[in-house]
C-alpha cells in the first residue's frame, strides 16, 4: 500500500472508433495524496473527463499502471470496481443522470441502499 488515493504512472487511454483509435490520454502521471485538493484544467477535449473515468473507477486504463486507493484498476473486477465506486468515490457529473420515473429523493436513496443494506427494510 502506498497511502496514495491515486497513483498514476505512464497511463494511457485510447478508444476504438470503427476503424480509427483515439489516442485521449498519454503517459499521463499523477501522485494525489489523502487530504489534498486538485483540480485538473485543460482545454476541451484534452482528456480530462477521460482521466476522472480512470480515476473513478468508471473506466480501465488502455496502458501503463493506475493505483487508486492502492489497488491497480487494470487488475480489479468489475464488481470491485462498482464497490470503488459505490463506496469510496464521489462524483459530480456534468449531466445529472437522473432516472426521470423516479422522485428526486428516491434518486438520492437508490444508490443509499445498495451502500447501507440495513436501511433498505426500514
Ligand atoms: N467514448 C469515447 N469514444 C471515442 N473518443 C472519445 C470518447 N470519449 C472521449 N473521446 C475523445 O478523447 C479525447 C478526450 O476527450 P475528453 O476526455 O472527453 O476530454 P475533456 O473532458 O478534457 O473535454 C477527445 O478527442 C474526445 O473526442
Ligand atoms: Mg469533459
């Protein structure tokens, strides 16, 4: 374990466009320690949101070594990298993501009760 809430070391991420591939990040480093605060600016388009997918466990890196809480995200499960993201990592998106058949407050309780079982019977 490094202490490190993300360690990012030569990361890279490309997508596949039909036959073309997209080259979003590369050898991208990054230390974020517990406590600190970081923003990350660049223009449209230079790879951010890219980068918060990686960092949030949404999405996996296409090269070098990603640590988030310690543990490689290349090497994680799915279902790891859900639990990352239901119980450690906060995100505020540019889109809302809103389920619209439901109410404002159960959008906020959806997620609640997947995080703390003992809430869901009562
Ligand atoms: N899902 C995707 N499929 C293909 N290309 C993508 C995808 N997401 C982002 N890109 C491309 O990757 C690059 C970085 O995009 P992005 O991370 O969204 O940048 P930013 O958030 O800084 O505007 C852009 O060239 C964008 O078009
Ligand atoms: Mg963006």
């Amino acid at each position: 374990m490094s202490g490190l809430v993300i360690r990012a070391i030569g990361v890279g991420k490309t997508y596949r466009v039909g036959a073309s591939v997209v080259e979003a990040v590369r050898a991208f480093d990054l230390e974020v320690k517990r406590g600190e605060f970081v923003t990350l600016m660049g223009p449209s388009g230079c790879g951010k949101s890219t980068l918060l997918n990686l960092f949030g466990c949404i999405d996996t890196p296409s090269s070098g070594r990603l640590e988030v809480f310690g543990s490689d995200v290349a090497a994680m499960t799915e279902a790891q990298r859900a639990s990352v993201r239901l119980h450690r990592v906060g995100f505020v998106f540019q889109r809302f993501y809103l389920l619209p058949v439901l109410t404002a407050l159960e959008n906020v309780e959806l997620p609640m009760i997947e995080a703390r079982p003992s809430l869901a019977s009562s």
